[in-house]
C-alpha cells in the first residue's frame, strides 16, 4: 500500500470514528426511552453495514 492509499485510509478511519461517537452520543440522550433506543441502534447497525 503506497503512502496516499494508507493517508486516505487513516482519514476513513477517523470519519467513521466520528459519526460512530456522534452515533453513540444520541443513543446516550435516548436511553430514557427505549423504544427509540432500539430504533436509533437499528439505525446505527444498518449505517456501519454499507
């Protein structure tokens, strides 16, 4: 893997590290409530799977 394919890499990662707490911080404002819990996790789930 040359240089730019590993730094395109590294920021992949660090988006997808982004989105998951941004994720992770709406399931935290949702735990009140379970049923939109589990709809928002199904979110999250499906969201990671693409």
């Amino acid at each position: 893997m040359d240089e730019g394919q590993e730094e395109m890499n590294n920021q992949e990662f660090e988006t997808f590290k982004k989105m998951l707490v941004l994720h992770l911080e709406e399931l935290k404002g949702l735990e009140s409530d379970p049923k939109a819990w589990k709809r928002k996790l199904e979110t999250v789930i499906e969201t990671l799977k693409d």
